[in-house]
C-alpha cells in the first residue's frame, strides 16, 4: 500500500496478526515502512537494479532509532546514486567490510538480504523462505547477528517444536543455510554456523493420517460456520486440496488464467512447472465440487488470484497460511482444528484423504496414482504431462461424486 507516512502513522500503525505490512511513502519513491505484527518497524529503500527486472531492497534503519526525515533523506541520496549510474547495495556492502570490526549487520538484515540476493535468484519458492524466516525474525531480527549463539537458537527451535515439529525442522534447515550462506568469503558477516551442531528438535511421525468420513463432514461444513477462526480464502483452499488432490502449494498459488475454460464442459487446470515437483507443467481436471469452490472465490472479472490474501489485494495466501490456519498460535490465537475439535492433520492429509476416497469408490490405483502427479523418474512419465486426461478425468469425478454422497450432496 502507498501512503504518505507521519509521525503519527509511524507511531500508531500496527500489522495485522500473523503477517507483516509494507507500506510505500508517498513522498519519497521507493522508501518502504514494514511493520511486522510483533511490532518491530523498519524503513528500507527498494529500487529496480538497472537493466533487468528485478528489484533490489537496501535496509535503512528501525524506526524509531532511524526517524523519518532521516529515512527520507537516505532514500533521496540512494536515488541520487541511482541516477549518477551507481547501486546503492554497492556502498551499503564497503560500509559493512569497512566497519566489521566495530559493527554487524542485524540477523534481519542478513535475511533480507539472503531473500533478495539468494532465494530470489535461485529458489523458485522464495516466498516459502520468506515465511520459514519470519518467527526467529521477530523474535532476533534486531540483534547483531554475530551476537546470536547455538543455545539461544535450540530453546527457540525446542519451544517451537512443542506445537509445530514439522515447522520447527523446516524452520532450523533454513536457518542453517541462512548462516551458511552468511559465512561465506565475500560476505563473513559470521565467523560460525550456530546451527551447525544442532540436531533437529521436531520429532516426526509418518504420514499416514487419513480423516474418515465423519471427519471430513466435520471439517466441511465446519469451515462454514463464520465463528471458525481463518480467512475465507483459506477455508476454501483447504476444500479445494480435499476436492482435487492438488499440493497445498498448487492451491494457495491458483491464478484465473490457469483455469481458461472454468465454465466449459471439461474444465482443465493448467499447473505451471513453477509449482509443480520435477518442475514440469501438468493439467489438472476440475469436477463439479472444484469448479463450484473456484467460482465462489473469483468475486469479479478483475480478479487475478483465486485465493487472494486479505493483506495484499492483488496477492495470493501463501502456502504457509494453511498449516497456520489449523494449528493457530498457541496461547494467542484459536486455529481450526481446535475449533472443530479435531485431531491433528495438515493440508497435506487432505491429499492423502481424497486419494483414499477415490480409491474406495473404485477409481483404479494408476489413475490416481497419475492424478496424483506421483511419477518414477522414467523420461515417458516425465514427458507424459497431457495423456492420461480421460482417466484423470473420471478419478476427479469419483472423487467428486464421493465427497456428495459423504455429505448429502449438501456441499
């Protein structure tokens, strides 16, 4: 959002809970405010580097150590540099290998500038690091990150895997790269790896969870109560995982022009390779259930994103949003399972449950295994991405026809 930025508006905008907030100034382009939830502010300047498309991010300060007229006139001389040919990030890096002996870098801005330099450029799933990075932010983004220690980052990750042990696990490999990469010649903005020695704190079961029918009528009309804690976008893509078999990711990441002929007799979806394992682009078919919870959500012809985060008008949810709509914040917030009284599951059983129920309606194990996406490596089934449409089809539609008849065609 842009928004000509105030003492006051510095001093009383807070971010939504569970997410961040980056808010443009106005009168200076480029100079970005970002609000976490837990309160922390800090200007930046963002720019795009000279001739290519991507954009670069160069931290400027927290507020309010950093007050807003001197992030202006930072932001006005990094545009100036612009202009006269240079790169802002240049001058930023020979003030941080200049002053190493006196200063460091915070641990958030190493990963910011890890995202903008690494993920960015090398992870198609960026955004995924984006969101495995955001709590031990919150919780060291201000500190020097050569002040952080292994025992500080192992009660950190054994608290965090008392509620979420798969997060937790996801969340401490990243950090591990995150220092790996940081310790690297060029930069050394560390001179150890904290997480080097640590072993992995989430312990976790095999996945084999599959909700019985009980369960699912449980969680279906549940998601429609409008006491049920998560955003409509949520709720719906969760149905649509269970409706389909598609990857959360898959889900979350929907756009309109995926779905050309959503109203055509066979409606197909076509997945890009940007999200799809083995990085190949498949074609989906969509049953009458899929097709009724995708029109629910495409409000207007304007719409880019089926499933449309409530923080960013033209962004989508993130993958990241679902596991935390189920599970909540513990001792802050209430997530859905708690509220329905069901026992744990994650996005990714609703994949493995509606494999199950086609299976059990009579779909044949190759056909779903296909609808699946699952694949063995060998180059037929690697390039195989638009046969096997008439069998895919009718799995979708036994799945379909399956989930009516478990909820009374009260869908």
């Amino acid at each position: 959002m842009k928004k000509k930025l105030t003492d006051i508006y510095l001093k009383t905008v807070k971010a939504p809970e569970g997410t961040r907030l980056d808010v443009y100034d106005a009168e200076v382009p480029g100079l970005i405010l970002r609000v976490t939830d837990s309160g922390t502010k800090t200007f930046a300047y963002k720019y795009k580097i000279k001739g290519t498309d991507k954009q670069a991010r160069v931290t400027i300060g927290p507020y309010p150590e950093v007050t807003l007229d001197a992030a202006r006139e930072k932001a006005r001389g990094y545009r100036a540099q612009q202009r006269n040919g240079e790169d802002p990030r240049l001058e930023k890096m020979a003030k941080v290998a200049i002053t190493t002996q006196v200063a460091t870098l915070t641990f958030g801005e190493v990963c910011d500038e890890y995202i903008e330099k690494y993920s960015k450029v090398q992870i198609d799933s960026w955004k995924n690091d984006v969101q495995l990075l955001r709590r031990p932010r919150d919780k060291f983004g201000r500190r020097p990150i050569e002040s952080l220690t292994d025992d500080e980052f192992a009660t950190f990750l054994e608290e965090m895997a008392e509620d979420t042990p798969v997060q937790a696990n996801r969340t401490q490999s990243k950090l591990f790269q995150v220092f790996k990469w940081a310790k690297k010649p060029g930069r050394k903005y560390v001179k150890v790896n904290p997480l080097e020695d640590l072993d992995h704190f989430g312990k976790e079961e095999p996945r084999e969870r599959v909700l019985d029918d009980s369960e699912i009528v449980t969680l279906w009309h549940g998601l429609y109560d409008p006491d049920c804690p998560g955003d409509d976008s949520v709720k719906e893509a969760l149905r649509l995982i269970l409706s389909t078999m598609v990857r959360p990711g898959q889900a979350t990441g929907a756009l309109r022009t995926e779905i050309p002929e959503l109203k055509g007799k066979e409606p197909l979806w076509h997945i890009p390779k940007l999200r799809v394992k083995k990085r190949r682009d498949i074609i989906v078919p969509l049953n009458d259930v899929a097709v009724g919870i995708i029109e629910r959500q495409l409000k207007n012809e304007e719409q880019i994103v089926v499933f449309p985060s409530r923080f960013e008008e033209r962004e989508e949810i993130q993958r990241n949003s679902l596991s935390q709509a189920l599970t909540g914040r513990p001792k802050k917030r209430m997530g859905i399972r708690e509220f329905l009284k069901m026992d744990h599951f994650t996005p990714h059983d609703l994949r493995r449950t509606a494999a199950t129920l086609a299976r059990r309606a009579g779909a044949p194990r190759p056909d779903v295994k296909a609808t699946l996406d699952h694949i063995e490596g060998d180059v037929t089934d690697i390039y195989d991405k638009y046969n096997m449409l008439p069998e895919k089809t009718a799995v979708e539609n036994i799945l379909g026809n399956e989930l009516k008849r478990i909820m009374g065609a009260k869908l």
